[in-house]
C-alpha cells in the first residue's frame, strides 16, 4: 500500500482496452460455465459480457459507497471517534449484529470509521481532482490551441511535474503545509494537474484541424469562443473518462498519505489511516487492515473498470461522427 | 459586367485578388500552393474555379479569408469592397467574415460541432454579428432552415449534427453561411462529399439562393460539370497557378490550354457507346515543392517543348475575345501548337524506336 499510483493518465489510455478488466470481478461461476461450453473466454462475445457485469458490479460498488457516506449521518451509526463501551477493543466481525465490523485497537467502532472515512477520501478525491480537471483541462486547450512559445514553455513545466516521483512530491507539500484536509487537496491537484493538461492538449490538437473550428473562424468567432465554446464542449466525454481514472488514483495517494502519516489528523478517520493504525496489531487482529484495504482496493478498481469503460465507449463513438 | 481579368476598375468590383501568393515552409522544402494569382469578381457573379487536388484551389479560398495556418506566407492583396483583407485588425477582419463574407466548407460530416444544437450553431453567426436576442435568432434560424430547404425546421433546431444526413447537414452549413445575409459566399467543393442526387440540390439551392439575395459567390470544384451553367466565368487552375481563364462558354467550346483540353476530355459522356475507354491526363499532379521555372503542366503535357520547361508562359488574352486568357506557348488550336505536337510525335518514335 506504500506505493502510489501516479495519476497519469496517457499510461492507463496505452494499456490495451481488450484486456479483460476486473479480475474476477465479472465473473459469476454461473455464466463461466454457461458460456464455458460453447465458447472460449477470451471470445469477442464472452469477454464483453463478462465486462459488462464487471461495470454493473463497480457501478453497484460505487454507489454503494458513495452512497453512505454521503448519507452518513442518517445511518445507525456510533459516533467515529467514541469508544464503544459494550465490545472490546479489536473484537471481530460479525461478533453482533449493531457492530458487524467489530472495533478498532481503541474500541471504536469500524463501521462507522469505515463510512467516515470513505466520506472522507472521497471528498479528498472528488475537490483535487475537479480542482485538477479545471486548471489541467484550461492549460491543456490554451496551449493545445495557440501551439507556439507559450506551449513549448507550459510543456517543460508539466513534464518536469510528471517527471518528479508522485509520492516525493506528494510529501514534499504536505510536509510543507498545514496538517489538515486543505493541504491534501493542494497537493493531489497539483499532481493531477499535468495528466488532465496532457489529454486535453493532444485532444485539442486534433479537434484544432476539423473543420467546424474553420467555420466558427470563417464566421468571425474569437479565439477564445473557439477554445471554450467550441472546443472544450468536445472535450467533457473524454475528460470524465479521465476523472474517473484520476479519482481512482486519488484514493489511492490520499490514503497513502495518510499511511505515511502526512494524510487527515485523527482522529478523523480516513481508509489509509485506518491501515496505519491497524498496522501494530497486524498479528492479533489483521480485520483491522484487510477491511479498510479492502473497501480501498475495490473502490479503486470500481473507478478504473468504469472509468476505462466509458473511455473505450467513447472511442468507439468517434468513429461514427 | 465587363469582368475579365485586370480589365475591370479594381475599385468597382466586390472582390479583388492581385497577385496573391501562399507559400508554406515544409520538411521537403517550400511548397508553392498558390503562386501569383488574380481575379476580379461582381456583385451578385459566379466564379468557378476548378482544378485536381493539389491544384491550390482551397488554400487560395483559404487565404481570402485568412484561413491558413499561422506557418503560411501569403503575399499580394485581398480587396474586398476597397478595405484591404489582408491588412485588417483581427478585430475588424472577425466583422467580415461571416457577416460579409462566409464559407462553406466541402465536409459537412466535419464542418458543423458535434456536441452543439443545430440551432445553437446558426444562432452563433446572429447573435454575434447582428446582436440578435435569443428569441429573434431562434425565429430567424427556422426560417434560413426553411429557406434551405430543410423540413420541420422547428424541431430540426434541438437535432445535433449526427441525427441529419449527409446532405441536410450541408444545407445547415450553408444555412449558417448565409445567417448575415453575406454579399460573398465562398463555397469550397459543397458537394463533393455529397451523393450524385444530393449535389444537384445542394447546386440547386446555391443558385436559388444566389439569385434571391444577390450575393457573389465563388464555387470550388474539381468537377467541370458542376461550373457548367452556374458560373459565369471559370477559372482554372494547375499547380497553384491560373493556367486559364474566361468566360464559361468560351472555356468550354475553344479552350487554348492543354489541361484545360485535358480535363474536358476526361468528363465521361454518358451519349458515348459503352466501355469507351475514359480519357485520363497521364502523369501525377506536380509536385509544387521548391519547383523550378516553366510551365507546371510540361511534364504531362502531350506538346511540351524545351521553352515549356524552362520559361513560365505568361497569361495572355485570346486575340478576338479579351476576356478569356491563358498561359501557354502553344495553345490548342494553333500552328504553333500542331508543330509542337508533331515534334512531340516524332520524339515518341524516336525515343521508342
């Protein structure tokens, strides 16, 4: 868990689209054995199908978190920071029914953290990476548009962001600034900031040749109605493919941070968080881990499947225009 | 209407291009798309201006309207009403184009945005030239769409681009093109990513509309049928350069240039026995990189002599008609020319024999 994926976005674009997504995630022992006998799994049909359950699963997973946490305060829940008086500490899952997922190494209660926390990450994830998307998006159809000096120079700035490692940067702000959720934005956007920039310039170089953008020049329209009006309208499919993506990643780095310590102050919980705390009792008690990675794990991936799913969509939508 | 080239007053005409070259720097060298190119054109006139691809056609529609990439060296001038094109502020140059001048462009799959309303793209012309109201440029928009031709123009407004077909999207360009009532439309090939049956009503409707609001138009194309009956005078061009030009008619019955010949004879005739072998230019388009002096048609000219290959032949009037000129040493028709052609055979067997 101490290594961060970096939410560059151009790699997760390579990555071959036919590769079958979500381990196992799509495949129901019903339909293995159902499609098993007249037809291979790596079949065009059957690998579609497969995927497609694999997005109704995240769809259903994200949902299901998001779900909560934004609905966190309506639920049966203890408070995330009071100790639970009837369980001891670390007491299992499923030990009763109004604590399923047990306590923490305080006594607290898990679930609660749990939602609490995903509420948490997920604001993190969802402020940097809109924050990202905006001023990334932005620098990308400027310099895409206007080519020249200013993206020669913009250009180097970006690749010497990417070209430093994610986590290094990562701590480097946050050991700079405060200890709260503010400088955990700060630091994720400006890492998301050059991914976004860079799908954004490659799309409006190509968007820059077709010919509804002569027209719009042919009808007397400026430059910036042609950059923000006619060409950023194009970009949004691509670009929510990306936040998925970048949002996936997010989680990821947010709890890393929080891993390392540099992440939310508790006792706020928050899922990497939770893995650090539950790191000292990794023997007696490993639920204490493997629920929150797990929840971590599945999130992320729920991003990604949906993520490179819409992505492909869209791809396969350019053809027909 | 006396039109012609360099005997009308400059001042009097619509649209004056004199000596307009566009040259773009290229790994492979300086790529000469338009060389010294100049025409008059009139209220209310049609130009036709044909040539294969690669003859410069569109980059010279392109550069009128400052259309060229920001790599492209344009040098002449581009008059249109006595303000000098070329030289405007990009703002003042934004106030013409479109309002006075528009374009339609040869793609209609392309050339409209694909996440933009139909009526959201023809009110874009209106609201920014004329400082319509949303209201009136949604009443206007149904009736330029209704005045293209387009049915239930009303819904049409919420369609997106890709609910259309080919040929309704065209009329939603042109519709757009001529939102601002323009008094130049320059159309660069409407139709050729058209159907056969689609490009005589899109041909159709530029003539309607033509004739209604008087505007000058000037119609691209590399197919001469397309000029025939619509433009008034024709123009055609080989690599980047006006190899004749004149009076339609004129053209047509007594061309003096050999690739005008050439592409006359390549229109196939529909009254001509089947599996008549079709007339070709042999040779590929010439390559205009870094070219070297001479006539850009010598190397798949049937009469090309020395002189042709070394020496640019001059544009120069036909002796009883002044309108029509063309640029060659030995124009069809003449001695000259049947000398040449003869020299040229005797060569062929020389060489083959």
């Amino acid at each position: 868990m101490s290594r961060v994926l970096p939410p560059e976005v151009p790699s997760s674009e390579i990555e071959d689209p036919s590769d079958p997504v979500g381990p196992d995630e799509g495949r129901s022992p019903i339909e293995e054995g159902g499609l098993g006998l007249l037809t291979t799994g790596t079949t065009g049909a059957g690998r579609r199908r497969r995927r497609r359950v694999a997005v109704w699963l995240a769809v259903g997973w994200l949902a299901l978190v998001i779900g909560t946490a934004l609905l966190a305060d309506l639920l049966p829940l203890e408070p995330y920071d009071r100790i639970v008086r009837s369980l001891p500490p670390r007491s299992p899952i499923g030990l009763r029914l109004d604590e399923p997922l047990g306590t923490d190494g305080f006594g607290r209660s898990m679930a609660s953290r749990l939602v609490y926390g995903a509420r948490q990450s997920l604001l993190i994830a969802v402020v940097a990476a809109s924050l990202a998307g905006a001023i990334g998006t932005v620098i990308g159809v400027v310099t895409g548009y206007m080519r020249g000096k200013v993206d020669e120079t913009v250009g180097v700035l970006l690749d010497a962001l990417l070209a430093f490692p994610a986590l290094v940067l990562l701590m480097a702000i946050a050991s700079i600034g405060r200890r709260d959720v503010t400088t955990v934005i700060v630091a994720l956007s400006v890492l998301g900031v050059p991914g976004f920039a860079r799908v954004a310039r490659a799309r409006t170089l190509a968007l820059a040749e077709r010919e509804f953008v002569m027209t719009a020049r042919s009808m007397g329209a400026t430059t910036w109605r042609i950059m923000f009006r006619e060409i950023l309208p194009n970009l949004m499919p691509v670009l929510l493919s990306v936040m998925l993506l970048v949002l996936a990643a997010f989680i990821v780095a947010e709890g890393t941070l929080s891993f390392v310590g540099l992440g939310v102050p508790p006792p706020q919980p928050s899922w990497g968080g939770m893995i650090n705390e539950g790191r000292q009792s990794l023997r007696v008690a490993p639920q204490l881990i493997f629920t929150p990675a797990v929840c971590l794990v599945l999130t992320v991936m729920s991003f990604r499947v949906v993520g490179e799913w819409l992505g492909d969509r869209l791809d396969a939508g350019e053809g027909g225009r | 209407m006396s039109g012609g080239n360099g005997s009308t007053d400059p001042a009097a005409a619509l649209l004056d291009v004199r000596g307009l070259s566009v040259r773009f720097p290229t790994p492979r060298g300086l790529v000469h798309a338009v060389d010294d190119v100049s025409f008059t054109l009139e209220t209310g006139e049609t130009l036709g201006i044909v040539g294969e691809s690669g003859s410069g056609k569109s980059v010279l529609a392109r550069s009128i309207m400052r259309l060229t990439p920001s790599t492209a060296m344009t040098s002449g001038s581009v008059t249109f009403l006595g303000r000098d094109l070329g030289a405007l502020a990009p703002r003042a140059a934004r106030s013409v184009w479109g309002r006075d001048v528009a374009m339609v462009f040869q793609n209609p799959m392309t050339s409209l945005n694909p996440v933009m309303t139909i009526g959201r793209q023809l009110a874009e012309p209106l609201r920014l030239h004329l400082r319509s109201s949303k209201r009136e440029a949604r009443s206007r928009s149904v009736e330029l769409l209704r005045s293209v031709g387009v049915p239930e123009p009303e819904r049409r407004l919420d369609a997106y681009p890709q609910e259309l077909s080919g040929g309704m999207r065209q009329r939603v360009s042109i519709a757009m093109a001529i939102a601002c009532s323009p008094q130049l439309l320059l159309a660069d090939e409407p139709t050729t990513a058209l159907d056969v049956t689609i490009q005589r009503q899109i041909l159709d409707l530029l003539s309607d509309l033509q004739r209604e609001t008087h505007m000058a138009m000037v119609l691209i194309t590399h197919d001469l049928g397309v000029v025939a009956g619509r433009a008034r005078r024709v123009m055609v061009m080989y690599g980047g350069r006006v190899v004749e030009t004149g009076p339609t008619e004129s053209i047509f019955e007594d061309q003096r240039h050999p690739y005008t010949a050439c592409l006359l004879a390549a229109v196939p005739r529909i009254e001509a026995p089947s599996h008549t072998r079709l007339a070709v230019i042999p040779g590929r388009p010439v390559d205009v990189v870094d070219p070297s002096p001479g006539c850009r048609f010598a190397s798949r000219c049937p009469r090309a002599q020395p002189q042709c290959r070394h020496e640019d032949p001059p544009l120069r009037p036909v002796p009883e008609r002044p309108e029509h000129s063309y640029a060659c040493f030995f124009p069809v028709g003449s001695a000259e020319d049947r000398l040449a052609l003869e020299r040229h055979a005797v060569g062929d067997q020389a060489r083959g024999g």
